[in-house]
C-alpha cells in the first residue's frame, strides 16, 4: 500500500447533499496536502461517496466494488462514504477485502484520521458511530462551480417516510447553527459567488431542534437575504406538512429568495399516502399549493413522485395522475417503488408488477413532458433573468438559469460568466431554452 498518499479521487452518487459532502472531503484532503485527479487511474486514494435511495444507485457501487478487487490488493487507498456505508457498514469490509475503510454519512470529519489509521495499521477501518459533529471546516470546501454554490444547513430527517432509507442512513436532524451558515454565505460572496442553494433533507425543520436559538427557517432567510451581493437564493428539500405561512411571505418579500419550490407530493391518493407516512391528504397538499400560489404567484414547483408502492391500485394511481395534471409542476422526478431493506415498507410484499411500474412511470412521464413544454411554449417572446454559469457542453453557446430553475442558452462573450442577464426567449428544444441577449 502507498505510504505516501500524493493524489485523490472521488466519485459521487446520488444526490445534491452527498455532491456537497464530497467537496467538503475534498477540501479536507487538500487541507492534508494531497492534489484532486480527476482520472481514477492516477489516483493513490479512491473514494466511492454512495447513495442507498434506490436499488440501482446501490448495485452501481457493488459491481464497480467488485471489478475493483479483481486481481487482489492494488497500491491503492480505497474507501466507501455516504449512505451505503450507514446502511452496509461491515458487510462492505467482509464483501470487499480490497477495501480499507467504510466512514457513515455523519463522520466525515474523521476522514483525515481514519485514513491515517489505515496506513499506520494496514488494517479495514470501520467508523460508522453517527455522531455528527459541528466541527467541520467548512471554509475549506472544494468546489468546482464558481458561480453558484450549495450549502448545508441541516443535515438528516425525522420524517421516517415508510419506504425511505435516509433516516437510517443519515440520522436525526441536526441544525447548523445559523452564525456558522451566514459566515460560510458571506465569504462565498465574498469569493464571487452569486447564488447559494441551502441544502437539508427537510429544510423546512430548521431550527426546530433547537428552540434556544431563536432561528427557524424563515427567520435564517432573512439573515442570509440581507447579505450584500447574493443575488439568488435557493433551497430544497420542503416536506409539505412543514411549509408554513411565515415562509411562503418570505419567499415573497425578500428579493433575493428564487421563487420556485421543490415541494414532493409523493402520491395522490390519500391511503398510499398513509401508507407511505407522508401525515398530510391530498387534500392538504392542494391547500398548501393553493395558498403558496395565492401568495407567490409567479412560484414554480418541482415535485418527487413514486409509483408502484405497495397495494398500489390502478385507480390509485389515477389518482396521482390527474394531482399532476391539476398542480401542473414545473419540473417532477419520477421514480418506481425500490424497497429497501430496514425500512417498514420492506415488510409489505412489493406487489406491483415491475412492468406495471414502468407503465405507471412513462405515463407520468409522458404528461410532465406535456406539461413543461406548455409551460415554455408559454415563455417563448418573453425576456428573463438569467444567471449565467458556464459554457454549454457544446464549449461555444452560455448556459444559465433562470429563478424558476429553467435552463436558457444562448451567444455571448465569456465575460457574462457570473454575472445575471436579461435572455430572450425564442425557441426550446427538450427543455432547454434558446435565446438571445436582450
Ligand atoms: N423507492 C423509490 N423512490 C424513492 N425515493 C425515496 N425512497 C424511495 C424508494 N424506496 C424517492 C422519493 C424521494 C426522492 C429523493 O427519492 O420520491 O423524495
Ligand atoms: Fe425520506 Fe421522507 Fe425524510 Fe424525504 S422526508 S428524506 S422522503 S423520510
């Protein structure tokens, strides 16, 4: 094994809260002195950072583990983070004795000693104990958007959705406290950046673990929206229930706050509902969408939708179907039920058929892509802000959002990177709009 660690690599799964803690790894590696590779191959220590919300994000990890081991012991460093490490812990070190160490979603400040213990001891570390601890460095992150920036502000979830795994795998709420999140927005602004997306399971909890702080989640908005020079705010996740009328007016009153909201209904039928453990009807949720659009009323939504969940019916399911056509979201991520072991809904027998999943599926599918391009039909003629983040794949055209998240690209000179423009709208092609410099 390298005695000598020079250079790393990590490879991120899932979602934007483990894209997060990769760079914040990162930076605590380039603290220790080692250099990003991007090239797996040149690397002395590898980190896999995983994902355990569905099946498939599992099974990527496992074959990509295995093809790693083939030919015995490497002269590498390898580790496994996130949320596979919480749900496996030492099964990944029985499975895969190529690995040396498995660190839970709640430990990575003990990434620098746990890979010194590796080299010293030569032994498989495991360091899965969850206990998050507020001592992070979070100055040091690494992150390669220049522009825009996310930032953590609670970390775990109390929901205890029957079917989702993230409760066990990131444990309880924690509540950053607010001083140490406006310090870290006001030094990326200070850094050039112009947007900040708060990130949480629920967002929504913030603060309520913590009453003695004074600080719920509309109250940290206006702390963060009176920082001089970020333009756009942003934040996901919202659990329905926790939405409350203090957050909708802030969405509206403070300027910097984007007005669009990832807001997962889940289902639409109220006993998948229940059975899910979702605690509202979707009776409810149309209040709660009615009042946020009464309130706000240029809000966009973006939704998360499961199909397929145990007991399922087809009538059911019509259900979440005309919810969709009556809510018209934005943007919908659409996923089919994937039990997962150690949640309650693991103990009910997965009776939809696979192929009626993916039915259900493509039929949701189908109507959002109905829908948005509705919605952008709409926008075509109109002009938008813009903040614009980079060269689009093609190296040629820019690319950039606007504040209900739709992506615009158009021609301009590099020098318009990071800054917010007015676009044109004149044309789209799957999802993305064309348009001109106004
Ligand atoms: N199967 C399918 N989708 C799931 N999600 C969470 N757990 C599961 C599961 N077991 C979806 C939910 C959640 C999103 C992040 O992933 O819709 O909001
Ligand atoms: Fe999972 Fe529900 Fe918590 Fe979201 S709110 S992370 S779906 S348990």
């Amino acid at each position: 094994m390298t005695q000598n660690l020079k250079t790393f690599f990590i490879r991120t799964y899932g979602c934007q809260m483990n894209e997060l803690d990769s760079e914040i790894m990162a930076g605590q590696l380039i603290k220790k002195g080692l250099t990003p590779v991007y090239d797996e191959e040149k690397a002395d220590l590898i980190i896999f950072n995983t994902c355990s919300i569905r099946d498939l994000a599992e099974r990527k990890v496992m074959g990509k583990l295995g093809i790693m081991g083939r030919g015995g012991k490497k002269n590498v460093v390898i580790g496994v983070t996130g949320c596979m490490a919480m749900a496996k812990k030492n099964a990944l070190l029985e499975k895969f004795p190529h690995l040396d160490f498995v660190i839970g979603t709640n430990n990575i400040t003990d990434l620098s000693h746990v890979i010194d213990e590796v080299i010293e001891t030569k032994q498989q570390i495991l360091k899965t104990d969850n206990q998050f601890e507020e001592n992070l460095d979070y100055l040091a992150t690494q992150r390669l958007n220049k522009v825009k920036a996310h930032v953590s502000i609670i970390r775990g979830c109390n929901k205890f959705c029957t079917y989702c795994i993230v409760p066990y795998t990131r444990g309880n709420e924690i509540s950053r406290p607010p001083d140490s999140i406006v310090e870290e927005c006001r030094s990326l602004v200070d850094r050039g950046y112009k947007e900040i997306t708060l990130l949480g399971q629920n967002v929504n909890s913030y603060g309520k673990d913590q009453p003695e702080w004074n600080c719920l989640f509309h109250d940290l908005l206006y702390r963060l929206n009176a920082i001089q020079g970020l333009e756009r705010i942003r934040f996901m996740t919202s659990h329905p229930v926790d939405i409350t009328i203090e957050l909708m007016h802030a969405i509206r009153d403070l300027p910097s706050i984007c007005e669009f909201v990832h807001f997962p209904m889940q289902a639409g039928s109220n006993p998948i509902l229940k059975k899910m453990h979702r605690i509202y009807t979707i009776e409810e949720y149309f209040e709660k969408v009615a009042m946020l659009r009464e309130i706000v009323p240029n809000v966009s939504l973006g939704t998360d939708i499961i199909v397929g969940f145990p007991t399922e019916t087809d009538a059911q399911f019509e259900e979440t179907y005309e919810a969709m056509k009556k809510i018209r979201f934005s943007l919908a991520f659409i996923f089919a039920y994937s039990p997962r072991k150690g949640t309650p809904a693991k103990r009910w027998k997965d009776d939809v058929p696979e192929s009626v999943k993916e039915e259900r599926l493509q039929r949701l599918l189908d109507l959002q892509t109905q829908i948005t391009n509705a919605e952008l039909q709409q926008m075509l003629g109109q002009s938008f802000e813009v903040l614009v983040e980079k060269f689009n794949k093609d190296g040629r055209l820019l690319k950039g959002r606007t504040r209900c998240w739709k992506k615009i690209i158009f021609e301009g000179p590099e020098s318009c990177i990071g800054t917010l423009q007015q676009i044109r709208v004149h044309s789209f092609s799957h999802q993305t709009m064309l348009g001109t410099l106004a």
